[in-house]
C-alpha cells in the first residue's frame, strides 16, 4: 500500500506554531529596539509569508480576512512582528493583484518560499507620510528605471530582501504621478540614512532611514506607469488598514485576555474583586470597544471583496474610520485596562503581564498615517453622501 501524504498544516495550525515564538521574544525585542530576527525566521519557515500569494504560484493563496485572522493571532503576541508581518501582506497583495506576468513568476514563488519579506517605503523627507504623492523621480533609461530615493522611516528596512517604492513616474511628471516599483536587495545599494530608531513603543518593528538608489528592469513597475493610484484604492490601502487594524484588535484582545486570566486565577483572584461594579463596568466598555472594531473590521473586509466601486463614498469612510476607529479604540482598551489592573499589574514593566509594553505600542497608532489626516479627508467624503450610505446586513 502507498502511504497517503501527510495533510498540509492549516492556517490556524502554521499560526500557533509561530505565535509562541513571537511571545517568547517581545520583551527582548522591545528592550533592545532591535529587529525581531528569530520571529522572522520562524515565519519564513511557516509559510505565512506567502500567505498572499496564489497557489499557482506556490502560496497559500489567502484572502484579506485570513490577513486579519493572523495579524490578530500575531498581534497578541508580539504586536512589532506582526506590524512587520501585516505590512509585508500589504506588498504582497500590491504584487498579486497589479505586478506584470515576468515580475509575478519571479518574485512570487520566492515569497512565497520565505526568501522574500518585502518593505514597503512610502514616506519622503519633502512630503512626510502622504500616499498618492512623491518627489523623487523615476528615471527611464531604456528598459531599465533609475531610482534615487531617501526615506525617513522605512519599517524593517535594513533586513528587508526587496522594497516596494512609490516614486514620481519621471522627472516630467507631476507630483500626483505616481508609480509603483519594486526593488530586490541585490539590484540596488541600501544605505541607512540620517537618524536612529529609539521610540516610544513599536520599538522592534526598526523603522529606521533608508536611501535606495540603482537600477531595476521597467518591468519591475507593479501597476501602470503613474498608475498607483489605481493600486491605492483597490489594493494597497484596503489591506494597509485591515493589517493594521487586525495587528492593534489582535493586541487589545490579548492584553483584556490576560487580566480575564489574572482576575480569575487564584494566585492573584485576591487582587481583584469580580463582584464590583466599577471592574464589571470597565471590562464591559473593553470588550464592547473589541467588539466594535471586530464588525468593523469584518465590514470593510466585506467592502474589498465585493463592493462594486472602492471609491464609493460610503467604502471609503468606513475604510479609512475602521483605520481611525481602531487605532483610538484599541489603544483607549489598554489604557482601561491599566487603570483597571493598576500600578503593580498594569503600569510595571515587569509585570507577568504586558500591558505597559503593548499600552505604548498602541499610543503609535494614531500616529501611524495620522488620524488627523484621516478625520479630514472623511469629513470632505460625508459632504459627498448625502443620504448616509450604512452597510446593512453585510451588504455595502
């Protein structure tokens, strides 16, 4: 008799392998502002990073809600690495879906085998943060695209394999002319830029400056020339704020998990009345908060799926709120939760557990893509749905 093949592990299953290791080096990580090397290392080996990727191609050919699913797994554990994890998504999913035939038979299968995590370097001295424009130029030389570009914050860039690079489609071009290009490591020179990386919270996610400059063949743009609008709004942004999202929902969730832990356990049941009405209060306003940016979060995975138009007014407010929402929601959880747990459980850094590592992590979440930028391009979007579009039943 042959023997069957053992069956490929789940996506739940390559998860809780990897979840462990996250847990096991958080702490470490975020007293050493250093890269979470061995978190990376067992998520190449599980698979995830080719979560994305399409199985003719050699990944597990995922969708967006298994993007959250396991940003929310990793966020409970290590909410740096999963940052890290969710943005590489972000790349992925630009590359799947807009990348050309050559690009996509290379560097998919590659990805998809682990060897390739992806940063993403949208951010410029002259603009800061802002997506749909760029300043540096694109210079095409022939069939090949010369890139110079000088990024402040490039999360994980000094061990990234490859860079995803929005950049002005030439040096003609306008400023809202934006193009998409991909680089591998080897094909162009890296240096680190001026500044360090020593903040607050989301100390391993290494976010440090980069300046990229070489040569990448023209068939390495993903999208049109000048085309990345495109890819924003159908691809780039979507998963941008559900990984987010998911990664910040995963680590509130985890931080109210271990206080339920703590409160019920009776090594420490004594620390915590359960009959009071102010710790019944709190953890209710905690888990209505989680609850809300979970059916957020589910709509607006709903919303890529299957809206008709990404740039309905109605889509776009709720995918920019879920990015606002979840990113004031979340961090306010953790701070009730220190309130709750107090200065010995909560506000300790070596507390058994992690709420003043994940409370200042979280503090980043606004800031990450400014909420206030936000707030201001949804109050111009309400203006343009007068009827108040709600999503309904799951349907835009």
């Amino acid at each position: 008799m042959t023997a069957l093949a053992p069956a490929a592990p789940t996506l739940a299953e390559r998860t809780a392998r990897v979840v462990g290791v996250l847990a096991e080096h958080a702490r470490a990580v975020d007293e050493s502002a250093t890269f979470p090397a061995a978190s990376l290392d067992a998520l190449r080996e599980s698979g995830l990073m080719g979560l994305l990727v399409p199985v003719e191609h050699g990944g597990l050919g995922g969708d967006l809600a298994d993007l959250a699913r396991t940003a929310a797994e990793l966020g409970g554990a290590c909410l740096s690495t999963a940052m890290i994890w969710a943005m590489h998504g972000q790349q992925v999913a630009a590359i799947a879906e807009h990348a050309g035939p050559r690009l996509r038979a290379d560097l998919l299968p590659r990805i998809a085998r682990g060897e390739v995590y992806v940063a993403s370097v949208t951010s410029e001295r002259g603009k800061g943060g802002h997506l749909l424009t760029a300043e540096a130029p694109l210079r095409p030389d022939g069939g090949s695209l010369g890139i110079d570009r000088d990024a402040p914050i490039v999360t994980g860039g000094a061990v990234a394999d490859g860079f995803l690079i929005t950049m002005r489609a030439s040096p003609e071009a306008g400023y809202d002319d934006v193009s998409l290009v991909y680089a591998d490591r080897g094909q162009v020179t890296a240096e680190p830029g001026r500044g360090s990386w020593n903040p607050m919270g989301m100390r391993g996610t290494h976010s440090v400056p980069l300046r990229i400059t070489g040569d990448v063949p023209a068939d390495q743009l993903v999208g049109a020339p000048a085309g990345f609008r495109a890819v924003a709004m159908r691809t780039f942004v979507p998963a941008g704020h559900i990984g987010w999202a998911a990664c910040w929902l995963g680590a509130a969730r985890g931080a109210l998990s271990s206080v339920l832990g703590m409160i019920r356990d009776p090594r420490t049941r004594g620390s915590f009345d359960p009959s009071s009405e102010l710790l019944r209060r709190r953890l209710a306003r905690a888990r209505l908060d989680l609850d809300t940016v979970a059916a957020l979060l589910a709509q607006v995975i709903r919303d890529a799926a299957d809206a008709p138009d990404a740039e309905a007014p109605a889509v776009q407010l709720r995918l920019n709120g879920l990015k606002v929402h979840a990113a004031e929601r979340c961090a306010a959880v953790v701070d009730e939760l220190v309130e709750l747990t107090g200065l010995r459980h909560g506000y300790m850094r070596d507390s058994a557990l992690p709420l003043e590592r994940v409370h200042r992590d979280l503090r980043s979440a606004s800031l990450n893509y400014a909420n206030d930028r936000l707030y201001d391009a949804n109050g111009a979007i309400a203006l343009l749905d007068r009827d108040v579009t709600l999503a309904w039943a799951g349907r835009p």
